[in-house]
C-alpha cells in the first residue's frame, strides 16, 4: 500500500531541559517545529532517529468521521499477512469527549473487522495505527520507536561531562539531517559520544582528537558498538580534507586549558575544513564564531544538571 497523502504524523516524549533542543532537531529534520507533542510532515524520517519520537504513523487515509475510516479500510488486503490496530494515545480531545481505555479498544476491534486479514495481537505482520487530531482522523502503517541510543549508554568507556547519548543522538540529526551524500567529521570527538550515535545512524563521519589518552577510549567505545571509522589522534590544524559538515564539541574543564586563542583557533580551522558547523559549548562564543567568519543559523540550549551547554548551528 503506498502513502497516498504523503504524510507522516510524529509523537514526541522529551524532558523539560531537553525541550529546547528538541525543537532545534525538528527544525533540523522538518524545516519547522509544533508546539504540541505531534508533528505533521510530508517528510520521512525513521522514528529510530530521534531520541525524541515516540511512534511515527504513515497515513493511509484520513476523514473527518471514525466512520469514514472504517470505510476506506475495507480497501486493505492483507491476504495470508496477520495485523494489529493500535489507538494512539496522544490526541488533542477535549475532557468531554476523551475516549477511554475500553473505547480505545472497541475502535481497535471494530476497525479490525473491517480490514480483511487476520488479526494477530502478539506477533502481527503488519501494525496499523488510528489517531484522532484537529477534528480528524488519520489511519496508517504504525512504527514505534526502539530507543537505540539506549543501549549506546553503557560504554566501556566514560566521563561525567561528556554529551549524554540523548544530546548526541539529537546533535547527529542536527548536524546531518539528511545523510545521504554527506561526508562529516568530529574533529575533538573526546570518547565518540557522537561517533557512536551518528554511526548507529548510517552516518559518514569520522573523529579526531588531540588527546591520545582519550583516543583509545574512543576506538574502544566503537569496537565495543562494533561500528567502524577514521578515529585518530591530531590536532584539528593538520586537517587537510573537506567536510560537508563539522561536529565540534569545544573543550573545556580539566581535560583542557582551552584559552579564548585556542577557541578562536579551533573555529577558524571549523570555517576552513567545513561548509557547515555545528558547534557544542558551555562558554559564551557568539563574538568568536562571528570573527572566524561564520553565520549563526540556529541555535539552542540544553541542560545536564546545573552544567548549560549552547548548540549553535552555523555555515
């Protein structure tokens, strides 16, 4: 069955602190952000992506009236292919006319009779989905997000102020809202937080790090995840290769004595390897990004505990 109406509906579940950067990576993804905890696209994207995304449901057919589903279903054809039909939760219904957990069911049932094929709740073929918003409903095949950077979590190797796999997965999408094509690298990549997420991704990216020390944690992080890639030790300066996109995570604390010389160094060699930037700070940096020759396009903060990092996107 083709996506007739060329749209996807995306759920999204996110923490107070990571609000901001949620957005950003709608921004990034769709070229616009809701307000709500549902998006509306002609694009796809794969929920898997999103640290974010909750279920995405590619529309099949929609109608003002349950009814009108229920008559537009009955073109499914499943043949020997088993389904389910699952109830969204997420809707924008008023108290007065909320739909309980049995009548969620009773409309997963009834829409089950309609379609012709077998109904299979455990192990289905095929997952349908039913959302009601804005006075309409839509119908669709259903996929529910694996949360894949969760298992990205457990490193062999680790350091508290490093990105969390979270921010690294929405700063992957950020940077590189569509891969295909796209040749990026982390040039000071610490243990591959980064790496690691947008590897997982089927991203082209490889790393880099001035700290040797650190580089083997790196290379260990991505033997462990059994992914793949360039990650060396060097100084972002004896680059001499093009990026489409640069992923930079600016040092700082103990594992650094970074000065504003050094920043500013680092952005410049940002600008000159790099068509787009995507830079990751906890310090003020706009008057330095600015000076080394780069264009602020958007921007967000995120929060780890008391520790505030600014994601600036720039070219």
């Amino acid at each position: 069955m083709e996506n007739r109406n060329n749209l996807f509906v995306y759920t999204y579940g996110y923490r107070i602190e990571e609000a901001d950067l949620c957005r950003l990576e709608m921004r990034s993804l769709f070229g616009k952000q809701s307000e709500t905890d549902l998006l509306f696209s002609e694009i796809d994207v794969h929920p898997d992506r999103s640290p974010f995304m909750r279920e995405r449901l590619e529309v099949l057919y929609q109608g003002e009236r349950l009814e009108d589903i229920l008559e537009q279903v009955k073109q499914i054809q499943l043949g020997e292919a088993t389904f389910k039909v699952i109830f969204l939760k997420m809707n924008d219904l008023t108290a007065e006319n909320k739909i309980d957990f049995e009548g969620q069911r009773a409309i997963e049932r009834e829409l089950g009779v309609y379609i012709e094929g077998e109904a299979d709740v455990r192990k289905p073929d095929r997952v349908f989905g039913i959302l009601t918003w804005g006075g309409r409903w839509y119908f669709g095949n259903y996929i529910k997000s694996k949360a894949v950077w969760l298992a990205h979590m457990q490193k062999p190797r680790s350091y508290s102020i490093a990105l969390s796999t979270r921010i690294a997965r929405a700063i992957a999408n950020i940077a590189i809202p569509n891969p295909v094509g796209i040749k990026a690298i982390d040039p000071c990549c610490g243990i591959g937080t980064v790496l690691v997420e947008a590897l997982s991704m089927g991203m082209n990216i490889v790393g880099r790090d001035i700290n040797h020390f650190i580089i083997r944690g790196t290379r260990e992080n991505l033997a462990h995840f059994e992914y793949e890639t360039d990650a060396v030790c060097g100084d972002i300066a004896d680059i001499s290769d093009h990026y489409d996109v640069a992923i930079v995570d600016m040092p700082y604390n103990h594992f650094s004595n970074t000065t504003p010389e050094a920043q500013f160094s680092l952005l410049q060699h940002t600008r000159r390897i790099a068509n787009k930037a995507v830079i990751v700070t906890a310090d003020p940096m706009d008057e330095l990004i600015a000076n080394a020759g780069l264009n602020i396009l958007d921007r967000c903060t995120t929060r780890k505990g008391s520790f505030v990092r600014q994601i600036i996107v720039c070219e």
